[in-house]
C-alpha cells in the first residue's frame, strides 16, 4: 500500500489543459477566452457570450445576428418531445427534465457525424427554456404553452413563457441574462470535467451532457442556488438570519452559497451579480428585506468565518427577484453553462486521450480463494 497523500476530492491536480478560461489563475480573475468577466457581464448579452465560448472568439454584429436566428430556429419542441413532456409529473425536479429533455433530444436528433457540436449546443441552449417551461404550464394547468415568442434573447424568451406575458421589466431581463453570463463557464468545475471523462471515451455529444446535468445538480456545485433560497426564504429580519447562522456554527453544517475550491477569498462573479440583485431590491417588485438579510449573512460570513459568497449566493436572490421559483434556479444554470459544456467538449475532442485515471490502492492483501461450501464467518 502506498504511503502518498492524496488530495481529496482531487484538491489541486492539474487534470488537463484548457485554453477556454481562467479561473483565479495567475491573479488575473476569472476571464472568458481572454475577456474579463467584469466586461462581459456589463458590455455584453449571453448570446455574445455564447458565441465565444463555442467558437473561441467574439462576434461580429453580422456573426451576432446569424447566432440570434439560427436560436430563434431552433426553438421549436418537436411534437415526440412535447408527447413526453405532457406525461410527466407536476412534482418532477426540473434538473430531471433537463436531463430528460437532454435524453429524448439525444435520440429524436442524435449525432450522426463529426463537427455538429455547434449545432447541437445551439439547439439545447435554444430548447432548454421552452420545452422546461412547456412541461412546468402543462403540468402545473394542462396549457400548451407555445415555445416560439418571436425575436426574443434567451432570456427575455425564458421569462415570457414563465411568466406568460408579453412584457417584462427591461432590468429583470438584464438581471437574468448577466446570471447567465456569470454561469457560463468555470473550467474544470465538476460537471464539465465530468463532460469531458464522457466524451474521452468517444462517447456522443448528448450522453456528455446528460452526465454533466447529473453532475451539476448536487448542492455542492450548481445546486447550492437552490439549497440558499431554500434558507433564505424564512428568513424576515436579521434577529432570524442570526439565530440561523448560529445554529448552522453550532452544528457545523454548510451555508450554502458560500466557499468555493478555488477561490479562497472573493468570487469575482458574486459582487457583480449583487450589484444586480440589489438594484432589483430598490424597484417595486423587489424584496429589500431578502437582500438585508443577505448582506448580514454575508458580512458574518466574512468577519466570523472568513468564507466569502460564491455566485450561488446573490443568484438566489437576484432570480427570487425575477419571480423565479426556487426548484428552475438550477436548471438555468444548466441553460447557462451548456455554453462551456459545448466549448469543452470541443476541445476535448480536439486533442481527445481517455480518460483513465488510478487510485492509491487501500484495500486488503491478496487473499486465498474458498469455495462458497467452505466459507464461514472466519474465513472471508
Ligand atoms: N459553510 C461553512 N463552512 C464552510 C463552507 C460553507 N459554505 N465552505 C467551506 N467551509 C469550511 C469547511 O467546513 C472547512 O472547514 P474545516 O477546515 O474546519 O473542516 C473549510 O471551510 C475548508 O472547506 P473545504 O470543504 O475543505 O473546501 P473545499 O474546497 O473542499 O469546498 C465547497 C468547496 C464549494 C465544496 C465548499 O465551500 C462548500 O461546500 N460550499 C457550500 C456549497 C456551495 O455553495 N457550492 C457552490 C460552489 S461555487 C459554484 C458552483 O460550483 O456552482
């Protein structure tokens, strides 16, 4: 058996190479292909973003526009898709219809050749939205929503169809589309490495993705926006969110949408999408008590525990703020980051080597075989 200390949960190894982004590396913050998120978030649209990550570099306008109708195509829900929708039940988490959406896409259009993997990431960041929402109306109060609301931005699209109008505030919409910014990619986070161990096996381009929702969905990654509304919600005053925090010390569990593996102080992506939930908390639908509370939480995070927020954290509000229900908040992560999703396996298949990695071995000696008519307790 070896001596060697391993990192847990591979703390630190350098499981690649990646030129998509840059997360904390080398002081320089988290950057996109180069660009740093700051500008990203302010100066540009998802849908800009999206074109980066998938085609490494910006957009020209007349390249932005192509993108903007080849995504206004492909929304449309097949009628096979929308069969299936109609049968599952209201109490569905939406992460399992995401994969499910992801699965059934997989077989209606599989991939057939080499170099779909644009397309088909611009067909699943496209369907996404519609056919969640169109399962969410159906099952919640039997309308069949339809998915095409025109010449709308993805977020604007999401939100017309959760909310059923035909208007929404031009600062919900921004919010929306910059918490998709913000999620788009992260390097190596767990469910995109995830990703690349399916599609280093020469696996499809969907199986990749059905492996990296599954991935993405525990509270420890993209789940944790969910897990911190799920606290915050009850929350009405800071004398609440104190004796919540000190229950959480006193029993040592986890205050999600904090801490990050990376970044050990400040998630560069948490002051900007702050900054959006707070400019939400002062309109007439925002919640200026949900935002008090959270800097409270945040400040005693900080000052006591030395644990900063991570994106998940001011997502939680900034998305209750755009009348969001708690259990989608995960699955516009999922909308977000197909973006990186669809990059990395990009490059992975650009420069493909299974990957096989080996454990340190930790169990038993070798061992003398016995027939099962001589076992017994003693001897297995
Ligand atoms: N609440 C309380 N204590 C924490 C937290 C937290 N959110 N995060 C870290 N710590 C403590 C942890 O208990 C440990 O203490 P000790 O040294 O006494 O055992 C210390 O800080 C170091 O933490 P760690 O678990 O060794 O750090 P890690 O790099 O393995 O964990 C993490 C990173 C994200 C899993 C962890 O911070 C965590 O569980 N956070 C809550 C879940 C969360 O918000 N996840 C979202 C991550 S970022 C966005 C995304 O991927 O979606």
């Amino acid at each position: 058996m070896s001596e060697k200390k391993q990192a847990g949960g591979l703390q630190g190894v350098v499981a690649g190479q990646s030129a998509i982004s840059t997360v904390g590396v080398g002081g320089i913050g988290l950057n996109y292909r180069g660009y740093d998120i700051n500008d990203l978030a302010y100066k540009c649209t998802f849908e800009e973003v999206t074109y980066l990550l998938l085609k490494g570099h910006l957009p020209t306008q007349q390249q932005l526009d192509e993108l903007k109708t080849l995504i206004w195509s492909k929304r449309y829900i097949p009628c096979k898709l929308k069969q299936i929708l109609e049968t599952l039940p209201k109490e569905s988490h939406p992460m399992d219809i995401m994969r499910t959406v992801t699965s059934i896409l997989g077989i209606l259009e599989p991939e057939t050749k080499s170099g779909q993997e644009y397309d088909i990431s611009i067909r699943l960041i496209s369907i996404f939205g519609p056919a969640l929402l169109y399962w969410y109306h159906y099952s919640n109060s039997g309308i069949k929503i339809n998915e095409n609301t025109g010449k709308d931005s993805i977020a604007e699209n999401f939100l017309k169809l959760y909310h059923l109008k035909s208007e929404i505030d031009p600062l919900v919409i921004k919010t929306f589309d910059v918490s998709l910014i913000l999620y788009a990619e992260h390097d190596f986070a767990a469910s995109t490495f995830a990703a690349r161990v399916t599609v280093s096996t020469l696996s499809d381009f969907y199986s990749g993705i059905t492996t990296a929702i599954g991935t993405l969905r525990g509270p420890l990654h993209g789940g944790a926006n969910e897990a911190a509304m799920q606290y915050l919600e009850p929350l009405r005053s800071i004398p609440q969110a104190d004796q919540f925090l000190n229950s959480r010390y006193q029993s040592k569990q986890l205050i999600m949408g904090f801490g990050h593996r990376v970044y050990k102080k400040e998630d560069p992506r948490s002051p900007i999408i702050k900054d959006f939930s707070l400019q939400l908390s002062k309109t007439q639908n925002g919640d200026p008590t949900l935002l008090a509370v959270s800097q409270h939480i945040e400040k005693r995070m900080v000052e006591e525990k030395k644990i900063y927020p991570n994106l998940d954290f001011y997502s939680a509000s900034a998305y209750r703020q755009c009348g969001v229900p708690t259990p989608m908040f995960t699955a516009i992560f999922v909308i977000s980051r197909m973006t990186g999703w669809g990059g990395h396996i990009i490059e992975q298949r650009s420069n493909n080597k299974l990957m096989r990695p080996v454990s340190d071995y930790t169990g038993p000696a070798k061992k003398q075989f016995v027939p099962i008519e001589m076992r017994n307790k003693a001897n297995l």
